[in-house]
C-alpha cells in the first residue's frame, strides 16, 4: 500500500511541474536549469496548443457536418464530398511531379 501512495504523491508532483510550466513568460535561459526548464515550457505548450487546434477541429466538422447535410440533402452532400475527396486526393498524388521539376 506504501508503494501506491508513492506513485499517487509522484503522479501529484508531475502533474504539479507540468502546470508549473505552462505559462507565457519564459524561463532564465542564461542558468542551465533555466534552459532544461525553458526547453520543458515550450515542448509543454506546443502539445497543450496542438490538443486544442485538434480538438477545435473536431468541434467544428461536428458542427458544420449536420449543418451543411441539411442545407444540401443527402444526395447533393454525398456528391460533395466525393467532389471534394477527389480534389484533395490529388492534390497529395502529385504523380511525382514535385520532386521531378525541382
């Protein structure tokens, strides 16, 4: 039982670094320490802001999905985005054009 209360105090105090890191100002990068530390901050808010850009994402496409199937009906949305599968399906096959022109 000791060993579980430990992990769980453990758990605390990373969770307790991880907020401590999570903020705008940054770290005195002239101290090593600072460095280690600016270098956690960044890392810690690069993963924060891509949850929230992938998350905002989801959101939307569960909002504007009903929207727009009831603006168009299923027939016309269907042909959409098939229309629209297609165009960015190409737009990734570039049949290797890209390298070949550079």
């Amino acid at each position: 039982m000791i060993k579980i209360r430990g992990t769980l105090i453990n758990g605390e105090l990373r969770i307790r670094r991880l907020a401590s890191l999570v903020r705008l100002t940054p770290f005195d990068a002239s101290t090593p320490e600072g460095f280690v530390n600016e270098r956690y901050r960044r890392a810690t808010l690069t993963t924060v802001t891509s949850v929230i850009s992938k998350g905002i994402g989801i959101l939307t496409a569960f909002i504007t999905v009903p929207l727009t199937l009831t603006y168009l009906g299923t027939e016309r949305y269907g042909l959409w985005m098939t229309i629209s599968s297609v165009i960015v399906m190409l737009g990734f096959a570039d049949f290797g054009l890209g390298d070949g022109l550079k």
